[in-house]
C-alpha cells in the first residue's frame, strides 16, 4: 500500500530536515512554485482530499471559497490542537515527519494567496512542539519558509502557537477566537472562516493530517491520489487504535479496507482472554459500532456512515466485553460537560445534567425515568447551539442507549454484572 | 510575590512574539507562558502586568487564564504529575495509577503535598490513547505506565 503519510516514520531521525530531503522532501514546494495558486487549487479539488480533522469537508472546495479581493491579508490556521479521545494521529506527524506538514503548508498558503500560516498546537504537546519549532527553524533556514521562498516571489511566514488546555479550541472558529487571545468561545456560522476568519480576514482552517497529504498530490497529482482508496472517500487515512488489541497504535489505511480483516489481521486482533464487544470508529464523539457492524464494514466516510456513525478523526476505541457501557458514557460525559465552553444554555446545562444522571445510574442511585430523561437531554441539546460540542455527546448518549439499553437497565435496577465496585 | 516587571530573556520573547501578530491581544495565551515560565505561575500579579505589557484589561487577562487548564493559578509545586483519565486510559486502568499515586504522595487527585513537592491532577485525553494508562510530568509524557515504573519514577522524583 502507498505510504502516503507515514513514509518516513521508521527511519532513524525521521523529523530532521536532512532526511525529509533525502526522501524527496520539498521538491513538491519547488514544483508547487511553478504552478499558478488556482492550478494548485483544482489539483487538490479533483483529487477528492477530504479534511482530515473529523468533518471530512473537500479540501480543495474550502480553499476556492476564499475571496482574492478584499484586500484583506488572508491566513492559513493548522489546526494542530487533536484533543479527540481515541486520536494522537496528528500527534505522530507531529513528531515523526514535521516537515511533511510544513511543506503542506506552504505549498497551501501559496495557493490560497496567505502570507502567514499559524500552526495551534495542544499545549501538552512537549515532544512534538519541540520538533515542529526546531523543523520551522529548519524550514527558514534553508529558505523554503520566510521571505522569497526558493527565490520565488511568495513569501510565508509559519508561526507557532501553544495552545493551554482547552478540547473546544479544536472547534475551528473557537482556535481563532483562541488565537486572538480571547477565552475559546465558538463562533457562529455564517461568515464562515474562508470569507471572516482570523483578525476579520479570509482564514482557511486545515487539519494537520489533511496538509501532510499536500506534497503527495502535487507529486503524483490528483489522478495519482484518486488511485487510491474508493472513489468517494479517496486517498489512505491514519488511524489510531486503542483498546485491547495486540497491536495498538498508528495505522496508515487505504480508504475503502475492511474493518474486520484490519482488526484481525493488522492489528492483532483481542488480546488474550478479551472479546470483542463494541468499536467506536472515530473519535469518542461518535455513535459506537456493534461487534457485528465491524464484521460488516469498511473503512471509508460513507461505509460508516451506512451503520450510523461516523468517520470522524479515525480515532478507533475498541472496547471489549468486560467493559459496562453505562461507565464508559459517565467517563465520555464527565469529559464533554468539563470542555464545554459554556456559552450556550443546552450544552452547558445538558452535558452536565446528562454527567449527574450517569454517574448516579452508574453508582447505582439511579431514579426512575432516569434512562429516558437521559435520551430526552440529548435529544433537546443537539441541533441547538454554536457549535457541535453538545452533538457529540449527543450521539454516544443515543448510541450506548440504543445498542445496549440492557446494560442502562441493569443498573437503573441496580444489578449490573460488570461493575464490580460501585 | 513581585511581579512588576519582566526580566530581559522574557521581555525579549514578548517582543518576537507580538512581531507574529496583527495585534497586541493575540499574543496574550503565548506570552502568558512566557509570564509562567518566568514568574512559575499565574498570579493576580502576573495578570496584572501582562494586561499592562499589551494593554489590554486585567479582566480580559484573568479570564483567559482561567479559562485554559494549564496555566498553573496556585503557587506550583516541583513537580506536577497529571494522570490522564479519559475513556482509553480509563479502559487501560488509570484509576489503579491515581490510586497508587495518592497512596505514595498522602494527598487526594487535586491536591499538593505539605512539601510542595508533589501536586496530582487528573487530566483530560493527552493523546496518548495507543499507549494508555498514560500520564504527564512537567512537560515530559511517561506512557504504557505500570505499578513499577511509575514507582521507579517517584524515586527519581524524590531524589
């Protein structure tokens, strides 16, 4: 399979500039240079890239919905700020292959007409803000970043930005208002960020796993990326899998593989003594899948999305039978309802009503209606509010409930068989 | 604590940070780490000069830093272990590694020992799900944690 992201991860030293070049590494910018910003554009709308962070928008779309004539500067935002649960994918180019994401970078801010690219990373992220500022170092020294790139007339600057604490700064508009120095407050849309971004200007907000794959289709072009992976969902997409699997970890997965032959046969399958019970395929905000629903489904947004959930950011938990489902949706609420940013009444009141009924049900205190009154909060939170926050725990609380009801009635009855100490 | 001023090596961070952005604001969550690297947290004091040094308001400054959970907002300790317990490292048993901290330290999850030494927090997802229980220390990640080596580690820490 083509190692479109992870080509360089298992070599020795593999986020040093020396052997990113060695590779390969920014011939793709010179070649990028010698295109025009709109043929740079139509290349990565015709390969079908889709934003990698979760939403899985055409990335190529967003970018040719930024106006070129405002006068206005514009700015490419990396959105380096992975706080999903079940997902460090971001966090491994990060720290194994920096300059394949910087490269992308540049080569977007070129097509989008930026000057300044800012890079909103998590603030715990020690190893991998460390190799991202050394390899920007390295960038501008060797004049593939700064003024006059490769001597042509596109200059970027690429500026790093802490981020100190906060899931909802991974929300596109609540990073900008975060990187205007304000609380991490989402905004809403409309405007959105490509035409009112960042400081009032047109902003294209990326993932980092989405500009990594740049340098690749300006390499072998959108008919090279297309090859790959289905013909709606193109391209390969990392995933990270936790959970007890023999092998957990950093996959890269052509789109379009079978779920079932990769937990098998990729990952080891169960550890000893574990069976399978649930899988939830992209991040903890997204409905969960049935032992039997893996057994039948692929990898790619529209096989998932066939079973009722999602994607998302490839942020594969496996979950197996030893684990109560009512536990793992008090742990998921108490996280939602601690992120929440507060601004709006339905998410901050429901996640951390929805956190109080779960963690009684879970101590077996629960009240009578207690399952119900949980289904009616997220079902009024969702759809009502700035951003998604409220949604995501939305979809677990309808998931967890509606594939495994029987384990919300075992403790409402106080007769659960897993929990051992509650 | 005196905080009415910042030394040369800050002062001379804050300015290439605020040469990064439009605006003096902008540079606030950045050149607030700058302020807790020198200072060691974020005081109201600290608040107070950082709202001067951009010239935004003191309220503005203190709800930014309280917003984010890793500006440290008491006076720190040596060391800061975070425990993270979110789904995967609740699945991979980081409530055995939080019941063994606390017995070692003698202090509650959120909390700081007699000695300053030591203060425990749990965390939210640090994105080490592939490599659970995980948990942070200062600013370096210690990961597919055991009973044994995270005692190995308290006695490095407690040399």
């Amino acid at each position: 399979m083509e190692r479109v992201l992870t080509k360089n991860f298992d070599l020795p030293d593999s986020h040093a500039l020396a052997v990113y070049e060695k590779t390969g590494g920014y011939a793709s910018l010179k070649k990028a240079l010698s295109m025009t910003p709109a043929q740079i554009i139509d290349e990565v709308k015709n390969s079908g890239l889709r934003g990698r962070g979760g939403a899985g928008f055409p990335a190529g779309m967003k970018w040719s919905f930024v106006p070129q004539n405002t006068g206005k500067p514009i700015y490419l935002c990396v959105n380096a700020d992975e706080g999903e649960p079940g997902t460090f994918k971001d966090r491994a180019i990060l720290e194994k292959d920096p300059h394949r994401m910087i490269e992308g970078v540049l080569i977007s801010s070129y097509a989008i007409g930026a000057k300044t690219a800012y890079v909103y990373i998590r603030g715990e992220f020690d190893l991998a803000l460390r190799r991202l500022e050394s390899a920007v170092r390295e960038a501008y020294a060797k004049g593939y970043a700064g003024k006059n790139i490769l001597g042509s007339n596109f200059s970027c600057d690429v500026f790093v930005h802490r981020g100190a604490g906060a899931y909802i700064c991974g929300e596109e508009t609540a990073l900008l208002n975060s990187l205007e120095g304000n609380r991490g407050y989402p905004r809403i849309k409309p405007p959105f960020p490509a035409v009112e971004g960042l400081f009032k200007s047109p902003t294209v907000v990326n993932n980092v796993e989405t500009l990594a794959a740049v340098p690749y289709i300006i390499e072998h072009g959108a008919a090279g990326y297309k090859k790959i992976g289905t013909e709606k969902s193109p391209g390969t997409k990392l995933f990270s899998v936790s959970g007890p699997v023999m092998k957990p970890g950093i996959y890269e997965v052509e789109m379009g593989y079978p779920m079932r032959k990769f937990l098998h046969e990729d990952c080891g399958w169960m550890k000893p003594g574990k069976i399978l019970k649930a899988v939830i395929p992209g991040g903890s905000s997204m409905p969960v899948l049935t032992a039997q629903e893996v057994e039948e489904v692929n990898l790619d947004y529209e096989s998932i999305a066939s079973k009722g959930s999602l994607l998302g950011s490839g942020g594969m938990i496996v979950i197996d039978d030893s684990v109560c489902m009512v536990w793992a949706l008090e742990n998921l609420a108490h996280f939602y309802s601690h992120e929440s940013c507060g601004q709006c009444s339905p998410c901050r009141e429901g996640t951390g009503w929805s956190y109080k009924i779960l963690k009684r049900l879970l101590h077996n205190e629960g009240k009578p209606g207690d399952i119900e009154l949980l289904l009616d909060i997220g079902q009024k939170m969702a759809g009502k509010t700035i951003c998604v926050l409220a949604d995501s725990l939305s979809m677990p609380i309808a998931s967890y409930i509606g594939k495994f009801r029987d384990e919300f009635e075992a403790h409402a009855r106080r007769e659960c068989t897993r929990c051992r100490h509650y | 604590m005196k905080a009415d001023k910042f030394n040369d090596a800050s002062e001379k961070e804050i300015q290439e940070l605020l040469s990064h952005y439009p605006t003096k604001q902008a540079a606030l969550l950045p050149v607030l780490w700058v302020a807790e690297r020198e200072f060691g947290w974020i005081s109201p004091e600290v608040m107070e000069l950082v709202a001067k040094r951009l010239e935004i308001s003191p309220a503005h400054v203190y709800g930014v830093a309280t917003f984010y959970t890793m500006y440290q907002k008491e006076p720190p300790a040596k060391y800061h272990v975070q425990v993270c317990q979110t789904l995967p490292c609740a699945m991979a048993g980081c409530d055995k590694v939080i019941a063994q901290l606390e017995d070692r330290l003698g202090i509650k999850a959120g909390s700081i020992t007699k000695d300053k030494r030591f203060k425990l927090s749990t965390v939210e997802c640090l994105a080490s799900c592939g490599t659970a229980p995980a948990m942070r220390v200062n600013d370096t990640y210690y990961e597919n944690l055991t009973e044994a080596e995270i005692d190995r580690l308290l006695s490095e820490f407690n040399k």
